[in-house]
C-alpha cells in the first residue's frame, strides 16, 4: 500500500486548549491546568443555588439557575438579565387564563364551551366590533328581554317586552315597538273630505308597513 492509501487527519489539541502550548508544555500538563482552572471557576461562579447566593458578578455569558424560584438569568458582562423562569397558578377546565402576576397564571372572566364564548363582566372594545350576517338559522347579536336600567347612560341599549330602547342625548327612546291591532282603512260617513281620507289611509298603510299595525 503506498501513502496515498492513508487518511491522515491534521492534528488537533483539545477542545479549550492552545496548540503551542500544549505541544511545548505537554498534554498532560496543560490539561491539568485547564481542569484546575475551570474548578476554580465554577466555585467563584457557580451555575446553580438560591436567589440571595447568587454572585455578584461573573464570565460573559455565564448562565445561573435560582433553584428556590426557578429563576434562569445570563451576565451580560455588566449585569444579571432574566432569560425565563417558572410559571406558577391554577385555572379552571374551559376558562381562559390570565396573568395574575408576573410570573403566575389564574382564570380571567372569560370561559368557552363547545362553539361558545362567554363575558361574565364588562366587554369594552377599542376599536369597531363587527358580527356575521344574520341567517334562518341564529341572529347576529342577541339581547334577551329584561327590565330597563335605572340610570342608563347614553349610547345603552337594552330591550324590554315592550320593545328596544336606547338611551340617546339623555332621553330613552323607543328604537321599535310592539304591533298594535289593525285599524280599518276610513270609510263611509254622510260628509266625506276626500283630500283627508287618502292622506289617512296613507298613513295607515305605511304604519302597517313598518308593523306598527297590523295588516
């Protein structure tokens, strides 16, 4: 076989240690040093212990575990910066959570069940709140009946058997109505004012159109 048949790799020192000087001092002199002084090192700096037993400073880069927070924090060459941490809390099955604290979980006012979600609270928005189109099927927006506040604010809307209100300029207007029985067209009477009459019946009609009377 001739020297062309060998794979000779090129010569490599250990990973941390430097060429010249481990082929001058020798491997096992220089290896020594670097063990002795990474021991050296991970005692004045340790990776690991409580919150208070952590040093003041330490290597670039050095990462520190707090084992009673479970705190994870980097030196950054001038200061300690929190990477992560433990998330603590509890919540309950189908409710949204929420931060409760920096580093804690709890349950918001938020819940979910099946397609559904609901508020149990005040839902206030910044910005437009838009809903599908109504179909035969479910309606857009929903306000069950119930009993008119005592001292709405403008822009409240609520709906009674009545019908729907809504609070405008510091009034409550009505925004619909119940339909009422239906009145007859005006006919008949010994002295008849035609001009009247049509205007009457014109207004009827439209009434019945917007089912405030019925047909």
């Amino acid at each position: 076989m001739g020297v062309g048949d060998y794979n000779i790799a090129p010569f490599t020192s250990p990973v941390g240690v430097d060429r010249a000087a481990y082929e001058t001092r020798g491997n096992d002199n220089v290896l020594r040093d670097k063990f002795v002084g990474h021991q050296a090192d991970a005692v004045a700096h340790p990776t690991s212990g409580t919150a208070a037993a952590r040093p003041a400073s330490a290597s670039q880069g050095a990462i520190y575990f707090a084992t009673d927070t479970g705190d994870i924090s980097i030196w950054s060459g001038g200061s300690w910066v929190a990477v992560g941490g433990q998330v603590s809390g509890s919540g309950t099955t189908g409710t949204l959570a929420k931060w409760t604290g920096t580093e804690a979980l709890g349950n918001s006012i938020v819940t979910e069940s099946g397609a559904a979600l609901t508020v149990t609270g005040t839902l206030s928005a910044t910005g437009k709140v838009s809903a599908p189109a109504s179909t035969t099927g479910a309606a857009s927006l929903s306000l069950p009946h119930g009993t008119a506040p005592t001292a709405p604010v403008n822009g409240d809307i609520w709906t009674t058997t009545a019908g729907l209100e809504v609070r405008v300029n510091g009034a409550t207007q009505y925004a619909s109505w119940t339909e009422q029985a239906a009145i007859a067209d005006a006919t008949g009477g010994t002295v008849i004012d035609s001009e009247a009459r049509t205007a009457l019946n014109a207004l009827l009609a439209a009434l019945r159109t917007i089912n405030i009377i019925a047909p």
